[in-house]
C-alpha cells in the first residue's frame, strides 16, 4: 500500500493538461461547418415543436417577444412550417424595458407579418407589490423577479384563451445555471431553445437573417 500510494502520488504530481481547449466548444470554428450546425439545429427543433403543436391540438404558439436573441430564436422557431396568424407574440413592457428593447420586438413582429400583442404590466406590477409591501424604491431581487412572474401569468393565460402553447424562450445555458426567475420566464409549455447553448443563439439569429 505505501508503494503504491507513492506512485500514485508521482502520477498525479506528473499529470498535465496539454491539449488546446475551445472557450467556445459548441460553436464550429469553420464558417461552413457552423452554417451546417445551425441548419441541423433548426430543423431538429422546429420539428420538435410542429409534432407537439399536432400532438396536443395546439391552435395557436404563443410567444414572450423581449427583442432579445433567444426570443427571437423562438419567434422563428414557431414561424417555421406555420401559418403567421397562429403566431401570438406579446410585448410586456415595464420597469426596465428600453425604447431600443421594445422597438426591437415591434420590428420583428412587423417583418415576420405575425400578431403582436403588446401588454404594460407595469400597473399589475405595482398592485402586486402594494400587496406585499414591497417599497418601488426598494430594487432587490423581488423587484426584478415580479416583473418576470407577471410576464409569465400573462402569456400562460393568453395561451388558454388561443388554445396555444406558450413557447419557452430560455437556451440551455441559462436553464442550467439557474439563470431565469423561477416560476418565471424558466416555465413554459414547451421550451424550443432548452438544448441550445448560450454561445450558438448569435449564430443561429445570424444564420435565420
């Protein structure tokens, strides 16, 4: 046993990681490998998300638009293989959202040709907030997780009144670092970019445009 403690020590002492490592591991580095991975993702995905539509009758996919890129990813997404009438985006606006956010989702919605809803939460919000005594000048993490809670109340309730799904915006790597407001924006009735990661969502926009 000492022995072999002592060479098992040599070995680790001895051990060293001599190999390249890609930051971006996901992300092919050759321009037409890239295209091809992104071509595969959206085909597997947007398929994904036609046989859950068919299998549960859904009428309508419903859509929380930020004007962000994963938003954005989703919004295609549902727009693949669908009528543009059966796309429900919806634009919440509220406390933190910037002219340029808000422009953006109106600008998608508008050259996609799907229904935009757009729905200030901001007076729910603060309703919400008078009743649990949360002080508006008080920034903490319930200021910011009430607004996404609310966002998510109204687009689970715009999808039971279209009969629709709504379609989960988060990507993989925020899904799995816990980097979404729980029973927030992390439910959803179907999350479309669930196996996407982080790094490929700007590729996947690009490769779309």
């Amino acid at each position: 046993p000492e022995i072999w403690r002592m060479h098992f020590s040599m070995d680790l002492t001895q051990t060293r990681l001599t190999r390249p490592v890609s930051p971006t591991p996901f992300v092919p580095e050759d321009d037409a490998d890239r295209a091809e991975r992104c071509n595969e993702i959206l085909g597997i995905a947007a398929l994904g998300l036609k046989k859950r539509m068919e299998h549960t009758h859904a009428k309508t996919a419903v859509v929380g638009l930020s004007g962000g890129l994963a938003s954005t990813v989703a919004l295609a997404m549902g727009m693949l293989g669908r009528p543009t009438e059966e796309i429900i985006a919806v634009t919440m606006p509220c406390f933190g959202t910037t002219d340029r956010t808000k422009s953006n989702a109106v600008l998608l919605a508008e050259r996609l040709g799907c229904p935009l809803r757009t729905i200030d939460i901001g007076p729910a919000v603060k309703r919400h907030f008078d009743d649990i005594g949360q002080s508006m000048d008080n920034h903490d993490v319930t200021f910011e997780n009430g607004q996404a809670r609310e966002r998510t109340q109204v687009l689970m309730d715009i999808a039971n009144q279209t009969g629709g799904l709504v379609i989960g915006t988060g990507d993989l790597s925020e899904l799995a670092l816990g980097w979404a407001t729980y029973n927030g924006d992390h439910m959803s009735m179907y999350a479309v970019n669930a196996g996407i990661p982080k790094t490929l969502v700007r590729h996947l926009v690009a490769y779309v445009a």
